[in-house]
C-alpha cells in the first residue's frame, strides 16, 4: 500500500515536468462540449505541429515571440489564433471549441450541366493525380510517430489453448496500453529514393516483444492507383470504375475553395474504401480526407490532412485506426504520423499548376486545345489544358526526365533505406519533452512506468542473458530442431536443424527425414550456405541423403547450386500430391499415389539476372535412375484392397518398367518479363513485376542411355481488372525435337485423384495423375477468374467475412499420339470458408475420364 501514494507522487511529477515553459496547452472540443481525439495543431511560422490525444488534450512549444497557430479536426472549420510568448517562463493554458463546418451546396456553378457537382470535381482531382506525384524534385522532414495498442478481448477458446501461456511467455495482458513511440528523419529524392533514420525511440511492450522493434513513418499517397499495394485509391485512374462520388458542398479558406466530396464504393468489397474526401480546387489538391474499409480480420479507418509549402499541398498528419477481430482476439490499434520541419524542393516544370477546363462546358476550347501541337512541354504544364492533354504533357515532360532519373537512381525503380541511430533508446527524458507531439494519456503514462519499473527489475537477468544470449546446443534438439542464429544485422553464421519429419506410403512404408543447414551470411543478399539431408525407409530398408553447397551473390544477380547424393523423388517432379495427403489415403484407404524413382546424381545448377526484365538459367546433371517397386501391401484399413503397382500405368508408354539407366541431362533458359524492374529495400535488390507478363523459353536435352530433347515456351500473367475482378493465366507449349525414351523424361501433368486441392492454380482437378503424360506435342492452358461479384458474393455479409467465388477452366491440347485432341475443366469455387478452407466443384469435359461433377475440399497451401 505504501507504493501507491509513492507512484502517484512520481506520476504527478512526470506531468509537471512535462508542462515547460515557453508553451500553450489545452483541451480541443466541439460547441457540445465533447472532445475532439487527436485534432491536428499547427504552427505555420514554425513549420510543425502536433496532435491532440484520444482525450482531446494538446500541447506545444512555441519559443518567444508572436505565433501563427491553427486547430483542424475533420468535418469542422479551422481556427486560427495568434499567440504572443513573452517570458521564457510563460505557459499559456488555451481551450480551443471548433465549429462544425458550414458547408455551402449553393456555392458550386454546375453550368447547366445534368449532374452531380462531384463529377466534374473528381475528374480534373483524378487527371491532377499523376501531375501531384512529380511536383517535388526532393524533400526532407522530421516526424513524430506513435502506435498504441491493446488487447480487449480473448475468447475462451484461445484462453483454454494457450492464453496463459502467452501472457506468461510473451507478457501480454488483455486491456494493457502498449505504446511506441519514435522521432524519425526523412530525406526524399524524386523519382523514387527515401532514406528513413530513426533519431529515438521509445515502448512499453514487455521484454520478450521489445527486440529491435521500430516504427516508420507512413508513407501512404493516395494520389498513386492503388495503396498499400492492394487498395484502390478514390484518386486512381480506375475509380469511376469502382467508386460513386456525391457533392457534399464547400467552404472557402483564405480565398481557396475546398469541395468535400462523399466516396462510396459500388460494391463493396475489401479493397475498396468509403468516406468522404476535401479537395482544393482549382489546384485539384488532398486538402483531407476520412476513408473505411472492413475485411474479414476487422475494420480500418485512415484519415490526412495536409498543409500548404510553397504551394504544394504536404500531408502533414495521417492516422491510422483498426478494430482487429479475428481468430478469438479483440483488440485495437492506432498509428499517428506527425510530420513537421519541412524543406521541400519543387520540380520547376511543376512550379506552376495548369487550368484545367471542362471539356462539356467548353466543348471548342478544348478541342482547340487538344489539337495544339507541342513545343515545350514543360512550358505548357502551366498553360489552360484540358484531361487528355494534360496526360499527353505529362508523359512528354517524363520522356525529357527519364534519362536523369534514371542517373539518379541508378537504374532502380525505388530505393529505401532505413537504419536506426545507435543512441536512438538513449535520449532522455526532457528530449521526449521537446519532440513528442501527442501528449501521452494517464494510462500511458502508467504503462510506461510499470513497464520503467520491470526493466530496472530484469537488469540482472539482462545481464546474464547476454553472456548466455548464443544459443547452445542440446540433445533435444535432435528430436525437436533448433535454429540457431548467430547473426548480427544480416552479418554472421547461423544453423538450421530440422526437426524429424516423416511419412508413409506403398514404396518406401513409414519413413523419417532430417536435415541441417549451415549459412554464412557476408550481406543481407550474399550468403554462402553447406546443407544436407538424410532419410530411412523402414519397409525398404534403405538409406537415402544427399549434400548440397548453394551460393548467392552480385546483389541477387547470380546463384549457384552444386548437389550430390542418392534420394527418393516423385516421377512428376512438380510433386502433384503432398507426402502427407498421400499417407492419409495410403494407411485409411489402402490408395497409394505418389509414384517414386531413386535418383544418385551429381548436378549444378547457375542462374544469372542480366537486367531486372532478362534471367539466364541453366542445369547439368549425370543420373543414375531406377524406378522403385512397392514394400507394401495395403493400408491399415481396407486390407484386402492391395496398392497398386509404384509404375504408373501410361496410354501412350503402357506398364513396362524403364531399366535402371545413366544419363547426360541439361538444360537452357531464358526468362523475360518485360515490365520488371529492379527495386532495394535496405540494400537488398528485388525484382519488381506487379501485373507483368512473364516469358520463359527452355531447351532441355538427355544424353546417354536415355535420350530426348524438348523445347518449352511458358507465359504467364496476373491481370487486375478492376471492377471485374482479377484473371490469372498459364499458358504453356512443348515440343519434343526427340521423343524420350524413358517414362521418366516424359511431360508429366499435375492431376488430381483425391478428393482435396492445394492452392496450386497450375493443377487439374479431375485428371489422372500419368495416365495421359506424354512425349509429343502439346498446348496446356490455365486461367482463373475470380470476380468483385458472383453468385454467394453478391451479399455483402460474405464478403467482408472473407467468401471469394472463381471460376476456372483448364484445358490440355495434345496435338499428337494416341491420345490427340483437347481435356478441359470447369470449375467454380469459393474460398474464405471458415478463413482458410474452400470448396470446388468440377466438370470434365472431354471422353478421357467420365463426365460428372466432382467437389473438393480446397486447402490454402
């Protein structure tokens, strides 16, 4: 009892040190009297802000003199105060009430147009999007960031399997505050290069989750197509496909009419946002913005506002707020980004915004502009310009650019680096004072003191755990695996031990694996790594393993394989059923599967990546294969079904069993995707493909014993169709210049016989697994069509629990053999059931196999 009066004292001293001089503070509401949580509070003359607390509660050093400050919050009118500081010492308590905004719909002169004012609006904001992208050739800023969470709900069920544990293990407590907090530098440099550096930081999550863990600043643009990567922007040059837009009125601010503009998605789907927007006109700016979205793990709420710099419209506050409900945990999360302290350098061809008429309203000024020729494009952006010229200048003003931004970037496409200061968790407390710019709440505060208090209290254990922080090797190991990682920032050893694994089938009966991996990494893409693998087939009586020594190098630009051994694999090599799936037909059902061959062998495999959009591939290997033959029986059910034979039984081959044979393999290829480009996140080069096409062109040849040479042409694409979903497809030709003379260098083809799918989309669901493999010609097609709205989709409720319908159709065309002419597949499907299951029914068409429906269980790996 006496440590409650001592905390008490402590936590009002905190807050009295924290009210300095030289600083208003106060309490933000509306005209009812009710608080308005984190209200944007800026200071024009000094280039920052801050944000009020969920409680409405503000505070900000000012510095002497006289100040410029403005309170926003959405939906209400600025106001604006001066404030004069005169002492060093002076604090200035200020409430501040804010109206809610008088929006006038009279305001607009919709020139006897028969429609919506937000039409026109929302056109011109959409073609200014791709100009808003360009205006800034580099900026930098500093930001205070802040994430808050907290867990309010477990349900028993996730309590009864392991709840305890995780509050013991991980130190999580349902309705606890865990709070994070960093002050972070930004350097931007067009077209596409950020540097992140975190100043300090600061948490109270519980030891074993407080690991390096650092917040970023939000770098959300909703003026390009999509956020996030997945989310359709309202700004997108696809949202009139996917969004209504309604006119809610506007008002003026300091001579600039700002419309607000409703958002509603046409059907709702969880890529698609609802709210509303504010757009300054005439500049066809964000002025602010309140937009939703909800999927199957909860809802999500992000709102901007942005301030004016040198005439370009800055976001200088995002906050982001999810209701997480999912899997047995309710809880909430909230994320601010304040930015202040800008220094922005305007791209001079983007200094000054066109006029953008309405092509309706001026039907002969536009074409007057549209087919003026163009001189100097850079000239012409700040000229009367209509949508589609506007366009057309843009894509000239890049073709001038393209050549120096290239230069600057050194042929990537985006750059990001973010690194963290060595004295970020060393800044003292009166440094939080001066930077923080959301003033912590009472329950906060006493988090970060219960968390203060068990950090001095596990010093002594720190210090040990540091002597003793290199993970040491134990006899359980064997049985359970361990990784063992003693790397430091992406640099050092590390060693992978699996733990057993193992299986059942007709060929080798139960059987174990295990395998180690030793990696020595020398940069976060170059490592050097030494494996191998052992395995026992118990009915076989057989030993199996092979080693391997793999090299990455060049910044992912080239790869190195080199691997020996003797080892089991499936005759399909694509593997077209899992070992497990298998096991479990094998033993209940006395229906065996996967078909295997031994395979001692010594390859090397070299791969190497010429440009982002051109990859070299290439394989040797000398074999040694033998098909095996059954160890077993039957299952433990059904006894008196026997498994049938490991050698598959084939039209175009027959039964025979190939002779154990040596054999000369290789194989050459090419793989072009011509819209790839190369990206870097923390020196780390990745290859960027988005929607692309992917080309790949093989020559594969057999040498020795066994003969053939095959050449194969693939295409693949993901295709985003926006408002009609998205399409997925798989096209495929091969041509055999020699027939193989081994079932083994046959085209094998991935069937199904069960009555379960994986989420290969390369997968027939209704045909034998080799009945039809072939050694002729052949054309093999896959395409998947999942659209925004189907059949159970059309209700909203399925939707946002997670229900997606596709439709599929595959199709295999042999060309030549004794099986020539076309296998096709219809399938229709649902995913989402129960979060991760689907269901899929399919229809042969074709006289291979009968022709009736068959429905699968659909698994997400």
């Amino acid at each position: 009892m006496k440590s409650i009066p001592i905390l008490l004292l402590h936590l009002l001293l905190i807050y009295g040190a924290s009210v300095n001089a030289q600083q208003i503070h106060g309490t933000v509401k509306n005209k009812q009297g009710e608080i308005l949580p984190f209200a944007t509070v800026w200071v024009a003359n000094q280039n920052k802000g801050t944000t009020a607390n969920e409680n409405g509660q503000y505070a900000i050093k000012l510095g002497q003199g006289k100040h410029e400050v403005v309170f926003r919050f959405l939906g209400h009118s600025p106001k604006s105060f001066t404030v004069v500081i005169e002492s060093p010492q002076e604090d200035k308590k200020l409430d501040v009430v804010l109206e809610e905004q008088a929006i006038d719909l009279a305001e607009v002169n919709v020139g006897g147009l028969k429609e919506d004012p937000a039409l026109g609006i929302m056109r011109r904001m959409i073609a200014m999007a791709p100009f808003h992208l360009r205006e800034l050739d580099a900026y930098e800023a500093k930001a205070y960031v802040k994430g808050s969470g907290k867990v309010t709900e477990v349900s028993s069920l996730v309590k009864i399997l392991g709840g305890k544990k995780i509050e013991k293990e991980m130190g999580v407590k349902v309705g606890s505050t865990y709070v994070l907090e960093g002050i972070n530098q930004v350097i931007y440099q067009k077209p596409n290069r950020l540097q992140e550096k975190v100043i300090s930081n600061r948490n109270n999550l519980p030891a074993a989750l407080n690991q390096g863990l650092n917040l970023r600043v939000t770098q959300t643009n909703f003026y390009r197509p999509k956020v996030w990567g997945s989310l359709w922007s309202p700004f997108g040059p696809q949202a009139f496909q996917l969004y209504r837009f309604a006119y809610l009125g506007s008002f003026t601010q300091n001579g600039m009419t700002i419309s607000k503009i409703k958002v509603q998605p046409k059907a709702s789907y969880d890529d698609l946002f609802e709210g509303f927007v504010q757009v300054v006109e005439d500049t066809w700016s964000i002025y602010s913005f309140l937009l939703k979205f909800k999927d199957s793990n909860g809802e999500y709420e992000f709102s901007q506002q942005n301030a004016l710099f040198q005439g370009v419209w800055m976001p200088i506050q995002y906050d982001s707020h999810v209701q997480f409900d999912a899997f047995g945990v309710k809880a909430n999360f909230r994320y601010i980004t304040q930015i202040k302290q800008y220094q922005i350098q305007v791209n001079p061809a983007y200094l000054v915004k066109p006029t953008l008429i309405e092509e309706r309203l001026n039907k002969d000024l536009a074409k007057e502009i549209n087919r003026e020729k163009l001189k100097e494009p850079k000239k012409a952006l700040g000229k009367e310009l209509t949508r589609k010229k506007l366009k057309e200048v843009i894509k000239e003003v890049d073709k001038l650019e393209k050549k120096e931004n290239l230069a600057k970037m050194d042929g990537l496409s985006s750059d990001y680096t973010f690194e963290v200061d060595s004295m970020a968790r060393t800044k003292s407390e009166s440094f939080w004072e001066d930077e923080r710019q959301v003033p912590l709440t009472e329950s906060e505060k006493i988090g970060y003191q219960e968390a203060d208090s068990l950090w001095k209290a596990g010093a002594d254990k720190r210090r040990k755990d540091s002597v003793n922080a290199l993970p040491k090797f134990y006899i359980r190991h064997l049985y359970t695996g361990k990784f063992y990682n003693y790397e430091k920032n992406f640099i050092g050893k590390s060693i992978n031990l699996s733990s057993f694994g193992g299986g059942f089938n007709a060929i080798d009966g139960f059987y174990l694996d295990k395998s180690v991996v030793y990696r020595n990494r020398f940069g976060r893409n170059n490592y050097l790594s030494l494996g191998a693998d052992v395995r026992y087939a118990f009915a076989r009586k057989a030993w199996n393993g092979d080693v391997f020594l793999e090299r990455n190098f060049d910044e992912n630009r080239q790869f190195f394989k080199l691997e020996l051994g003797s080892n089991v694999y499936q005759i399909n090599r694509n593997n077209p059923i899992s070992p497990f799936l298998n096991m479990f037909y094998s033993l209940l059902l006395s229906e065996n599967y996967v078909r295997l061959f031994q395979k001692n062998y010594v390859s090397a495999n070299y791969q190497y990546q010429f440009t982002p959009k051109l990859r070299f591939i290439s394989y040797i290997e000398f074999r040694n294969r033998e098909v095996l033959s059954n160890s077993v029986e039957h299952g433990w059910l059904k006894q008196d079904k026997l498994f049938e034979p490991n050698m598959p039984s084939n039209v175009a081959w027959g039964d025979q069993v190939p002779p154990r044979a040596n054999q000369w393999a290789s194989s050459l290829g090419i793989r072009w995707q011509p819209m790839s480009t190369w990206s870097r996140n923390n020196g780390v080069r990745r290859i960027n493909n988005n929607e692309g096409p992917s080309f790949q062109f093989n020559y594969a040849f057999g040498a020795g014993d066994d003969q053939f040479q095959r050449l194969t042409a693939d295409y693949s694409q993901f295709i985003n169709l926006a408002r009609l979903g998205s399409l997925q497809m798989q096209l495929s030709y091969t041509f055999y210049l020699q027939k193989a003379t081994n079932f083994l260098d046959y085209s094998h083809f991935n069937g199904n016989q069960t009555l379960f799918i994986s989420a290969n989309d390369q997968s027939f669901r209704t045909l034998p697994y080799y009945a039809f493999s072939t050694t002729d010609q052949h054309i093999k097609l896959h395409a998947k069509w999942e659209p925004r709205k189907l059949l159970f989709s059309q209700w909203n409720i399925l939707t946002q629990y997670g229900i997606r319908e596709y439709l599929v159709y595959n199709r295999l065309q042999l060309l030549a053999g004794p099986n020539q002419g076309a296998y096709q597949e219809l399938v229709y499907g649902i995913s989402g059931i129960g979060k991760f299951l689907g269901l899929e029914l399919a229809y042969p068409v074709s006289n291979w196999v009968p022709e009736r429906f068959k429905l699968l269980l659909r698994f997400p790996f």
